[in-house]
C-alpha cells in the first residue's frame, strides 16, 4: 500500500491536513476553520458522504479522499461554476496520469468505460448571497479491487481499468496542478468560456438522451451547458429546458 502521507504545499496550496481516519473530510473541513487554499487528506473515512444524501464507501488505503477549502468570493449562484472547474480539473489529471480516456457526466462524476470512478461533492456556507467558504470534496477509486455488490453495476476504479496500481500521491500533485489552474481563471473572471467550452469537451451526455431524477422528471437529449454550468435539455417538443445539479441528476440509458 503507498502511503500518501506527505506535504502537497505549493503556490497554490497553503497547508496540507493529512488524517488517518475522519468521518468525512468535507465534514472535517466545514466544522474547523482553516486558512483558504488548504488541502485535508485522509487515508480513510468512517461517514464518507455523496451527493443526494448517499453514502461513499471509503476505505483505507485504496482511494484518495480530500476536500480543498476555497473562498471563492462567488455568488450562491454562481458555485455550480466551481463544480465545473473541480470536474474539468479532476477529469484531466487522471487522464494525464492514467490515460484512462476518462469523461464527466454532469455535473460532475467522472466516468470511464461506463462506470463511475470519482464523484465530487462542493458544498457551501454562505452569507446572504455569497459563498463564504466553499469546500470541493473528491473521492476516486484508485487501487479497489473489489465493490460491495449493489453498485458492482456501477462503479470502477483506476485499477480495474487498467490492471495497473496507481501512487496516490502522483494523482493527488496532479489534480492539485489542473485545479490551481482552472480555479485561477474562475476567480480571474475573464475566461468563464474557456472553462465552459473544457468542460463541454468532457461532458459525457452531450447528444445523449438523458432523463432527470426529481418531480416532474425532464426527458429528451441533452445539447449544451449553460455559462454558469446547467444542462441544457431539448425536450421532445422542441423546447431548451435549463437544469440545476441542486435540484436534480441526470441518467441516460444505463448508468451514464
Ligand atoms: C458523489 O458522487 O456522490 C460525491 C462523492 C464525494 C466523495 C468525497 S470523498 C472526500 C469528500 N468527503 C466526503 O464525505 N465526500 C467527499
């Protein structure tokens, strides 16, 4: 087992929490206040949390699960946009690491071969109308080798793909690079089309037919992704309806 018990401190990064074991790193990074820009590792969690209330299997030694703390100065509105940028980010570091041929489908769970290997989870405290921390949670499957049976249908892990055992803390330094970068233009304000058109490139379900969770559900083929980040369905009708990913997910024909 490799050990990822080391500094990933750099330009970006401003400190990095390292834990043997927590209830969820997002948790950890929401009750304690930390400096911007700091990074929290652990090795496992007890209470790993997903989107929509679910649950992520967490054990040691074979994932990376890490929250990044951001004060983004954005909108309550605009943080679906930081969503965008951590899955472009994420989805381009294992790409360059693992040549996976990895895609995103939205908002953002990082697929390959069908199945899921990331998922991400930003969440937020706000006051009023603006993020006053925000925090972006990523669990990857790097070294699994087997999943509990209820989503053997649906998840993967970089070593099932590819046979190969992957360092962590390679993906990690790499991951920390793509986000800096694409973070950096978010909060520049002048490249939110950059970030945007990246993220298209990447997203799965483009020309998809796709379906949403929730009440009443939206069917038809998803076409585009709006400037601040929703998915844009051309509905049977003919119609263009924009979708949140707080209000709802997004399913096609099988998992993706
Ligand atoms: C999802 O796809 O549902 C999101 C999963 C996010 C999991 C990560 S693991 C690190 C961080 N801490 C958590 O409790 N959740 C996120």
């Amino acid at each position: 087992m490799n050990n990822i018990k080391k500094t990933f401190d750099n330009e970006f990064i401003k400190k990095t929490v390292y834990l043997e074991s927590v209830d969820s790193t997002n948790t950890y990074a929401k009750k304690h206040s930390f400096n911007e820009n700091t990074l929290i590792i652990s090795e496992m969690q007890t209470n790993g949390r997903g989107r929509t209330g679910k649950t992520w299997v967490s054990k040691p030694g074979c994932g990376i699960y890490m929250s990044i703390v951001l004060f983004p100065s954005v909108k309550v509105t605009e943080i679906m946009k930081l969503t965008i940028v951590c899955g472009t980010a994420v989805c381009e570091a294992l790409n360059e690491v693992c040549n996976i041929g990895a895609k995103i489908k939205w908002p953002n769970d990082i697929v390959a071969d069908g199945k899921k290997i990331c998922g991400i989870l930003t969440e937020c405290i706000c006051s009023g109308e603006c993020v006053e921390k925000a925090i972006c949670g990523i669990g990857i499957n790097v070294n699994t080798k087997e999943f509990p049976e209820e989503i053997q249908n649906v998840a993967s892990s970089l070593y099932r793909l590819t046979g190969n055992e992957f360092d962590r803390s390679i993906i990690i330094g790499e991951i920390i690079e793509t986000f800096a970068r694409h973070y950096t233009d978010l909060i520049s304000g002048d490249k939110s089309g950059k970030i945007i058109r990246d993220y298209k490139n990447l997203c799965v379900n483009i020309g998809r037919k796709v379906i949403t969770t929730g009440n009443p559900q939206i069917s038809g083929t998803a076409v585009d992704i709006a400037p601040d980040g929703e998915l844009i369905i051309k509905t049977a009708d003919g119609k263009e309806v924009a979708v949140n990913s707080g209000e709802v997910s997004v399913r096609g024909e099988g998992y993706i």
